[in-house]
C-alpha cells in the first residue's frame, strides 16, 4: 500500500476498525461504544472518497473537514475503550493502540489538506 494514497489508506483503516470490533465481545455498555466508534472511524473514508468526487472546491473543502472531524471523534473513543479497560486481552489492547496511532496520523493528515485549502 502507497501511504500517500489517502482513499486507500483510509479503506484499509475501516477494514481494520471492522475486523477488530467484529473480533471483540460486546457488552450492553461497549456495544454502545464500539457502534460510535464504528460510524465515526468508516466515516473518515467514506468522506475522503465523497471528497474526492466532489463537483467543486468547496465541496471538497466541506468533506474534507467532515472527515477530519470523524477522525477526532474516532480518536476519542478509541481513547476511551483503552483507558476505561473496555477491552482486557493484550492483543486487543495492542491493535486498539495501533488503530489509535494510524487515526491519529490520518487526524494530522486531514488536517494538513484542510489548512492548504
């Protein structure tokens, strides 16, 4: 995979957040949680391919800033299954922190086009 390619790199991370959160078990309380980090965390694809179809710059500046917006609520609650001990397996811990690392740089990323434009 071209880390530059932004959609592709996106797709990857939802299919990761999918996988992982199908792997895990759910609670009443961490279902609640896993289901908003799931529309948060595949929205941040979803809006970079809108935005990469987009009729005009504006809208392409809207996406944009929609999915960065996604991408810091999905660091969020990635935070908040890891700090609050949602997950206990150290394996689960440990790809949770991975997907937090790659959200994170997809936040700065997302960040980065909605300043140049």
């Amino acid at each position: 995979m071209n880390n530059y390619d932004l959609r592709e790199r996106t797709y990857r991370f939802s299919v990761g957040l999918v996988e992982f959160i199908n792997g895990l078990y759910q609670s009443r309380v961490s279902s609640r949680i896993f289901d908003q980090l799931l529309r948060a965390g595949t929205s941040i694809g979803a809006n970079v391919e809108e935005a990469d179809s987009s009729p005009s710059r504006k809208d392409f500046k809207y996406k944009i800033s929609i999915s960065k917006k996604e991408a810091a609520e999905t660091v969020y609650w990635l935070r908040i299954i890891i700090d609050a001990g949602i997950i206990k397996n150290e394996h689960n811990v440990s790809k949770a922190k991975e997907l937090l690392e790659e959200c994170i740089q997809l936040l700065k990323i997302l960040g980065s086009i909605s300043r140049k434009l």
